[in-house]
C-alpha cells in the first residue's frame, strides 16, 4: 500500500496531444509532502480547463499537506511563555 493518496478528480486529465501522458498530484499521509507526477514522459500540454483541475487539486494537497504537518508539529510558545 502506497502512502501517497492521489487525487481522483484528476483520474481524466490527459495530454492535450492525445499521446495518454497523465498527471497526477498526490499527498504523503505521514509527512504531509505534496508529489506532482507527470506520467510517462517529462512534460504535459493541457488543455485551460485541466490546468486548472491541476491547479485546483495542487491546492486541495497543500492544504491537506498542512493539516498533516500541524497535526505533527508540537505547539509553539506565545509571547508570554518561557522558551
């Protein structure tokens, strides 16, 4: 079991010169890292409205990615407590 989780809203994205390149995004469930894989060659033509389901699922990993992290990190000090 991979411990990376892709994003399948981007299960149909495709090259926009029907070669069957794919992309996928996908986040790291134990250290919150975000990968952004280009499958099957080392660049991708897409078209505006998959660029931005790219987009949109780069930004869903990060946030996810943030959740991660700070569920992992131990709390910072304020202002007002002794480091």
């Amino acid at each position: 079991m991979s411990a990376f989780a892709s994003d399948p809203s981007l299960d149909n994205v495709r090259n926009a010169a029907g070669d069957g390149t794919e992309v996928d995004v996908a986040v790291h469930l134990h250290d919150g890292t975000v990968r952004l894989s280009i499958l099957w060659t080392q660049e991708i033509l897409l078209s505006a409205d998959d660029a931005e389901q790219v987009a949109q699922a780069l930004q869903r990993a990060a946030e996810q990615a943030r959740s991660i992290t700070a569920a992992q990190s131990p709390p910072r000090p304020t202002a007002s407590e002794p480091h």
